[in-house]
C-alpha cells in the first residue's frame, strides 16, 4: 500500500486506489463475520436468541412497495428471500461500514491497525439500529417499545462494540496476509 509520506509515519495519507477499496471490504466481512460468531457463541452460553437478519430482509423487501416503517415488523407480512435479503444487507452494510472507516481515519490505518479508532467507530455505529432500525421496525427509538428496552440496548451496544473490535481484528489479518505477499 502507497503512502504519501514514508520517511514520517505521523503525515502518512492513504492514497486512494482501488485496492483499498477491495482491503476495506475484506476487513468489513471479517468483522462481521467476527461480530456474528461472537454472538452465535453468547447466545449459546447465555442461552438467548441467535442472530438473525430475517426480519431486517423483511423491512428491506417491504421498501418497494413504500412502506419503510411497520406497527410490527413481526407481524408485517412475510416476503420471499427475506432471509437471505436480511443476511447479504448485514454484510453489506459491514462493508460499508469498514469502507467509512477507513476513508476518514488519517493515515494508512489498513497498514498498520490501531485498536481505539476501530472500537470506537464500532461503538458509535449502534446509533444506526437505536435511531433508525428499530423505530422503523416497530420497536420504538432505541427499543423503547420492547419488553425490556435496557436489554435490547445492551444487546445492540454490545454487538456493535464486538463489531468494532472485528474491524480491528480483520484489519490486523488483512495487513499480515498482505505482507506475508508482498
């Protein structure tokens, strides 16, 4: 990966190429693929519910037809390949996340992963399902609508926090698979 400056790490600018793009996205799937894992493993020891996107297959596919926010998503109709739409929009967005991540991080953070920008931008991406996701699915700003709202918030900060540290994670494994080629 090229840089702007070599000779001093603090004025190091990423350059834009199209192999960013393609690491980004790498990074983006591991980490949601870290944050999935993460949580299939606490649903299993704590013995709650598993992941799962199919109702947010559902929102998405109710779109065409104009209708972005339900009373229930639960019980809005069911849409074929909900499942499937909900699962590739969860690593989609994953990907897009990890995109914006490492467009506005200064420097060649692919290059070099720190910890606290990832996590932190992990943390503040749960602003997403609180703000936008659930009131649209029926749950009310930040699950206030659900049986126990502390808990549906927990559950998303905590998911979002593993995601964060997947950012990290998948970028330290990107880097070391990109230099073990070069």
């Amino acid at each position: 990966m090229k840089t702007a400056s070599s000779n001093d790490d603090a004025n190091e600018v990423m350059s834009i190429e199209p192999g960013h793009f393609l690491v980004a996205a790498l990074v983006g799937i591991g980490a949601t693929l870290f944050m999935d894992l993460s949580a299939m493993l606490l649903a299993r020891v704590a013995r709650g519910p598993a992941p799962s996107y199919c109702l947010v297959g559902r929102w998405i596919c109710h779109m065409p037809e104009g209708t972005f926010k339900h009373e229930s998503i639960a019980a809005a109709a069911p849409k074929r390949s909900e499942c499937m739409v909900g699962w590739v929009a969860h690593y989609v967005v994953g990907v897009a996340y990890a995109l914006t991540l490492v467009a506005v991080l200064p420097g060649n953070w692919l290059a070099r992963p720190t910890l606290l920008p990832a996590l932190l931008f992990g943390i503040a991406t749960v602003v997403v399902p609180l703000l936008v996701m659930q009131p649209s699915f029926g749950l009310g700003i930040a699950g206030s609508r659900t049986p126990n709202p502390s808990q549906t918030r927990r559950r998303s900060l905590m998911a979002h926090t593993l995601f964060g540290l997947g950012l990290y994670l998948a970028a330290i494994g990107v880097s070391y698979a990109l230099r073990i080629r070069a």
